[in-house]
C-alpha cells in the first residue's frame, strides 16, 4: 500500500507573478487493466478536430473495443507538464479500462505559455466561444462525433492550472459537463489577468456566494438548463493554491446548484476531511476532501484494491486516497448499470483485513499494533463502490513481553527513561503523543542556511528478541525551498552498519506536515533478530541556495518488541 506525491509550487528562477500563475500542476501514459494492476497506456495524437483557437494539442485514450454511448472525460494538466506525465500519474486509462469510458487530454503548448500552464487567468481563453476553452470544447465536439461519446455523460477533471481550467469549463460550457473534479484548484474568474492570479491563489479575493454564483451565470448569459456537479480535492497544507479557494469554490458552485454552503455529512475519510452538500432531495451535489497535511499536490494511492491507483512521482503524493478513482465514482462511472447509489451498511466486531463473505468478520491480530488505545472502524463497499462507515469503537491494547521489549516514553522532564540515550542536537518537548500530563518526547529542527544540517539521536545497547517489531509516534514538518532542497527524517537501525527501516523525505519545492502524532506501527526489524543495535534518529535538511528550508521531528512512545 503506496499512496501519492506533491504537485511543484513555483519555479524560483521566474518572476515571482508567472510563478504564480505557474505553480498549478501534473500529466502522462496508462492502459486498460483488471482489478486495480496497471497496463502501460498510449495515447493517440487527434490533429484537425476543430479551428483551435486556443492552439492546444489533443490526445485520447479509448478502451478496445468500447462501444457508441460510452462516457467521456477530459483530462486537464498542470504547469510544466504534459499528457503523458499527467496520465501516468492519475492513470485515467487504466480507469478507462476498467468501467468503459474514453478519456481526451488536452495539452498547453510552450507557444502559448512559458511554463504550459492553461492560461486560467485570461479572458480570451476563458470565455464561450473563445481560445483555449473553446479548443477543449472542439475536443469534446470530435469524440461525439468520431465515437459517439454520450452527450450526456461528459466530465472534466484537471489540477491545479487545470484545476482552476477545470471550473472555467464547468462554467462556460455547462452544457456540455455533467460534473467536474478539481485537484488543488480555485473558484471560476476569481482572475481576469495575470497580475491578478497571486490575489485568486492566495484566496484573498472577496466575494458573496452570491456574486461567486453570478461569475458563472454570466459567462453563459441565458442559459437556463442544469449545471455540472462539483468535486474538490486540496491540501489543507497547500501554499500555492489556499485551502480557502477550495472554500470559495463550494460558495460559488452550491449557489450556483441552489444548495446552501453547509455541509450535510463531514466525515474524516483516510487522511482527508471529507463533505458532502445535498440538494433538497438528498442527491450528492458537490463533495471536497481537505487531505491533512498535503501541499500543493495530487493525491494518489498505489495498490491492488478496487479504490487503489495512481502512481507517485514529480506532481503527486501517496495520501492514502486515490483521487482518479473517487471523482470517476462521484461521476457514476464505477458504478453498474443498475445504478444504484444507496449507501451499504459496516458493522464492527474488529477490523484487520477485509472480508467479500457474509458475515463479514475479520480476525485481529494485535501483536501487528502497539501497545496503548487504537480507534477501529469498518468500511464497507457495494458493487457500486457506494461506501458506508460504521461508528468507531476504541479497543486497549496490551501485547505480552516477550525477548528484547522496551518502551520510551520521555515520562519525565529529567530526560529519557532508558539508558542508552544520547540526543545529540535533539531536546525534550512538552509534546506528548498520549496526552499525558508532564509527560515528554523529542524534537530536532535541521535548518541549513546553504549547507546541509543533520541532527541524529542514539538509543544504544538495544537487545533484539528473536521477532522484533518497532512501532513509535512521530509529528514531521517538512519545507522545501526551492527545486534543490530536500527535507526528511529516518529511522536507522545499525548492527555495525545503518539500515534505515523508516523514512519520509521530500525534495524540490514541496511541503510535508502532520498536524498530530502519527503512529508507525508493525515495522520489521527480523533481520536482526537476537542482536544487539542502535536506534538512530535522524532529521536532516539540505538547502545550498537559501536560508529557509527546514525540517522538523517530535518523536515519542518508541516500543521495540
């Protein structure tokens, strides 16, 4: 189970407001495949498929074999990117491949902006009948025609750049799009220049819901007919796109929908808050999902599951929630053809796998967690994907001891509670993963200043019973400042050499943080069973051009069994 990467904030080297404007993001080459294992995908180059006023590049994927009537949708990339990369990073096709669609990527050409970004912020693109949306349009145009996509059943999805491009569609040809999906991206015409994008980027444009909903009533004047559902992916971490765009997008689209901009399910999901805004008849019409702790970034979430997908790379980040997948099912393409979109009811009893066999109980094996309190919940899935989620249930774990056990806890403000220890450059903190009052743990800051810093505490004299396990909380926040930097912590184990057996490392212009503890559980230390090693922890930052890269661990409740 890998899940997703960052989407790149802004190139340093250009001035700061195209930056900007640059900074929205991901593309590239998947095909058809079975269960959730990815097949490599072509994609076809279409030429002549309308005027293209916008002067775009048009590419496809279409499933062999897929019939007339199939759904289509357009794919939209981000700055300095490409189809093919951004198709290799969502991997649409293999989607494609699985529920029977075809998918059309749209590309920016360099001519027409430095970076490839979709020229989001300027009005002869983003008006009807005009430049850029209008190629994407012709687009849609050609596959009706040459393959007989479905009316209908047309979506656009796209990040950052096309994220925000995303939107312009929704809005300017509301009837063409049944529903859009947003990756990192912001409400339509919050620009109408490029000196205005830093202002929409930063959320700081000052709108009603009302005036939000008039933007995108105006851009197609008259137009009386439905207009396309919305789903939201941003990171509640994101500096180059705010969390508070994600914010004006529900102002705009719910009053667009004639919903109100309070939400009728707020759930946590994964890693991600997730929303749900319902029309008066409890229809789902807009869904965000705030992932914790993300930047600027797409998230996916490698893996053989039905709901797993997306591969990480330059632009995308493991966040444990396949965002492909989940706006494909928010457009009904994942679903049969019954149709059926009545949410399945979980039951706990106790949650350490999944089960396709009524009753749907699961055996836990709690030598696999540690010792302390664990929040269980079950989740369930219908042929439809529909998900239900049961109430939480908190169980107490306590494992016997067993050969080579200990436990750190930094109970106390004198120092470790084990010998062994040297801290190095690490200190004690407050901060406590249990809540406990007085109780402490460990931090470290590296913070270079065009050099590269490294802070590393031991924990020695560890002896290793004959199946050890390691499990420990850890709070990381991680910042890169430019494309050369890289950030990250590791957990070494060293029997005469290091063996890292833990890590989490960023590089080039990106963010990573937890807004709590974080638990590590389970981690396999069996080929040094019957030892005796040092734990070594390890932050370290490297910036050879600025003085703001940083990165910083709290580690605490290190349990070796």
């Amino acid at each position: 189970m890998t899940r997703a990467r960052s989407v790149p904030a802004v190139i340093p080297v250009v001035p700061p407001l195209l930056a900007l404007a640059a900074s929205l993001a991901g593309c590239a080459a998947p095909d058809a495949v079975l269960g959730g294992v990815t097949q490599a995908v072509t994609l076809t180059e279409v030429t002549n498929f309308g005027s293209n006023p916008g002067a775009l590049k048009m590419f496809t994927f279409v499933p062999s074999g897929l019939p007339s009537g199939a759904p289509l949708v357009v794919v939209l990339h981000g700055c300095t990117e490409s189809a093919s990369s951004y198709s290799t990073e969502t991997e649409w096709g293999n989607l494609a491949g699985r529920f029977g669609f075809a998918v059309v990527f749209a590309e920016q050409e360099s001519a027409n902006n430095s970076l490839s970004c979709f020229n989001w912020f300027q009005p002869s693109d983003t008006s009807r009948g005009q430049g850029e949306a209008l190629s994407i349009k012709q687009m849609v145009d050609n596959m009706k025609s040459t393959r007989g996509s479905d009316p209908a059943r047309v979506f656009v999805t796209g990040i950052s750049a096309g994220g925000i491009m995303t939107e312009v569609m929704m809005a300017t040809y509301p009837d063409v799009f049944a529903g859009g999906a947003v990756m990192s991206g912001a409400p339509y015409a919050c620009a109408a220049s490029l000196t205005d994008a830093n202002t929409c980027q930063m959320g700081n444009v000052s709108h009603t819901p009302q005036q939000w909903g008039d933007l995108v009533r105006n851009a197609f004047p008259g137009y009386s007919g439905p207009y396309p559902r919305l789903v939201a992916f941003h990171g509640s971490m994101d500096t180059t796109v705010a969390p508070a765009d994600l914010q004006q997008s529900v102002d705009q689209w719910s009053n667009v929908l004639g919903i109100d901009e309070t939400a009728d399910v707020s759930e946590t999901f994964r890693t991600a808050t997730h929303k749900v805004f319902r029309d008066a008849a409890g229809h789902s019409r807009i869904e965000t999902y705030l992932i914790s702790g993300m930047g600027h970034a797409l998230t996916v979430d490698p893996g053989t599951n039905p709901d797993q997908g997306g591969a990480t790379g330059a632009f995308s980040e493991d966040h444990d929630i396949y965002s492909s997948f989940y706006a494909a099912q928010f457009f009904g393409l994942t679903a049969p053809p019954s149709g059926d979109t009545t949410p399945p009811s979980a039951t706990l009893t106790a949650v350490a796998g999944s089960d396709t066999t009524a009753p749907y109980a699961v055996t836990i094996d709690t030598t696999a967690l540690g010792n302390g309190s664990h929040t269980l919940a079950a989740r369930a899935f219908d042929a439809a994907n529909n998900a239900g989620t049961s109430a939480a249930i908190t169980v107490t774990v306590q494992n016997g001891g067993g050969g080579g056990g200990r436990l750190e806890t930094f109970s106390s403000s004198s120092g470790p509670d084990n010998p062994g220890w040297t801290l190095g450059g690490w200190t004690l903190s407050t901060r406590d993963a249990t809540g406990t009052p007085g109780s402490r743990s460990i931090t470290a800051t590296a913070a270079p200043a065009f050099n590269t810093v490294t802070r590393t505490a031991t924990w020695s004299g560890l002896a290793l019973g004959a199946a050890p396990r390691l499990s420990y909380q850890r709070q990381l926040a991680l910042s890169d400042a430019n494309i050369l930097a890289s950030a990250g912590l590791s957990v070494i184990i060293n029997d005469g050499a290091d063996h890292v057996v833990d890590s989490k490392a960023i590089s080039g212009f990106t963010s990573y943080s937890e807004s709590s503890f974080t638990a590590r559980s389970n981690l396999d230390l069996s080929a040094f069973a019957g030892k005796t090693v040092t734990l070594k922890l390890v932050v370290t930052a490297s910036d050879s051009s600025s003085t703001v890269t940083s990165a910083t661990a709290v580690i605490d409740q290190i349990q070796i069994q």
